[in-house]
C-alpha cells in the first residue's frame, strides 16, 4: 500500500528495529487526549500479570487515560469499511515492560461502536468492551453506565513551544502492546511516525473512572494532546515463555 510506505522508511526514532515480515493492520489515531497519574509502585504490580514488570520512569509509575477516534482500521489486504473503522475509544494503560522492550499494558478498553468492540475484540483478542461516548470539537464526553464510570472533558489546545521532556518521550513513544491471555503473555509489535503532541488545557474536567483498585478522580499530573498518528500493527507473537525475566 502506498499510504503505508512513507511509515516504513522511516523508523530512526525507534528504539528497536523494525519488525520482520509483513504487517497485518493499518489504523489511525486521531485527536487523542493523553492524561497521566502517578501511582504507587506496589498496588499497581497486582494489576498485572506475573510475566511483565512494571515500567518506571525515575522510580515512578504512571496510570494513563488516552481518549481519541480511532480511523480507518483494517486489515493488509481489506478496505476499511467506515461503519466498523471508525469509532471513539477510552483506553486505561499502564506501562509495563518484557525482555528489555517497554510497552503498554491495557487494564480496561472501551469502544464507542457495539459493533466495533465486539470485532476490534475478536481480531485483536484484547478486552474491548463497549461505552457511551460523544465527542466533537474541543469536547469528549464518555459514560459506562454499569461500572458508573464518567469523564466529561472540555478543552483548548495550543502548539507545544517547548521541546518534549524525556518524560514526555518515556509515556508517548511506546512501539509495544502487551496481552495476557489464558495464562499466556503475548506481545504485538507497533509502528507509527514519532508523537507531535500540543499542550493541553481544560475548561472543564469531570473524571471518576474506577479499574481494578484505582479511582482515576483527581486532576492529572501530565497532560497532552495529539493530532494523531498512523499505525501498523503485526500478529501479536507469545512471549518465549510466561515466567516473569
């Protein structure tokens, strides 16, 4: 595909090489609010299955929310069809990492679409489920009724005029997503051009946000916003084996 070469020529910015054979998905994401809390080390290890450690920046971990509109995910060899591909999806991670290679891990994903959950989770095997969300400009309001979960976020963004921080670097530029499954780990290998992010002010926050045993309520202490980007996704692979390195 042609849209997808300029993806692959360039790859400096990696902190690995590029993956070997061929990708299987392409996927945008668009508009993407990332908001960052740190959590305490230990609470947060019970979160996570054995087979990956948690990532830490200065001996500090992060709990992150990422809202955003998902575009035109499809498969190498199918179009995207707009019913399914396109959708709003809030995103719990933590970062975790496996044999050297830092990732994200998901501790709860949620998708705008019915519909598009139920494929997104039986393509991709991660837990999507589905959430009430509504977003146009400037605006993301997102509901789940059943766990009482609420985030209502009205914001303004403007070009970011400092150079990014290593810490900023550290939570956007992750190129791994990690699943365990049926007592297994799994890694997918991800490609995308380098994160330009914006800085990020809100008019107005409502967030009580519960997964396992956080409740994501307080402002957070890191905040950006992303025009987006362009992703190539591989087959996720089994880790050699699930113990923990």
């Amino acid at each position: 595909m042609g849209k997808t070469t300029p993806l692959l020529q360039q790859a400096e910015h990696r902190p690995f090489p590029l993956p070997h054979g061929k990708w299987c998905y392409y996927q945008e994401w668009n508009k993407v609010l990332f908001l960052h809390w740190e959590m305490p080390l230990n609470p947060l290890k019970k979160q996570i299955p054995s087979s990956l450690e948690i990532d830490t920046f200065k001996g500090k971990a992060y709990v992150s929310l990422v809202a955003f509109t998902m575009q035109k995910i499809h498969p190498r060899y199918l179009p995207a069809v707009k019913s399914i591909s396109d959708f709003d999806e809030i995103n719990i991670r933590t970062y975790v990492i496996r044999d050297g290679k830092p990732g994200v891990y998901f501790l709860n994903i949620e998708a705008g679409k019915t519909l598009s959950a139920k494929v997104a989770k039986k393509l991709s095997g991660l837990p999507y489920k589905k959430a009430e969300m509504f977003r146009k400009k400037g605006v993301y309001l997102y509901a789940n009724k059943d766990q009482k979960n609420v985030f209502e976020a009205h914001y303004k963004t403007k070009e970011l005029k400092q150079p990014k921080t290593d810490l900023d670097r550290w939570l956007t530029e992750r190129y791994y997503l990690y699943l365990a499954k049926n007592d297994f780990c799994y890694r997918y290998d991800i490609h995308h051009l380098e994160w330009e992010i914006q800085t990020l002010n809100f008019d107005s926050l409502v967030i009580n946000y519960a997964v396992e045993d956080y409740e994501l309520t307080t402002p957070p202490d890191l905040c950006h916003y992303s025009k987006g980007v362009q992703v190539l996704a591989w087959k996720r692979k089994k880790c050699v084996n699930n113990e923990r390195p």
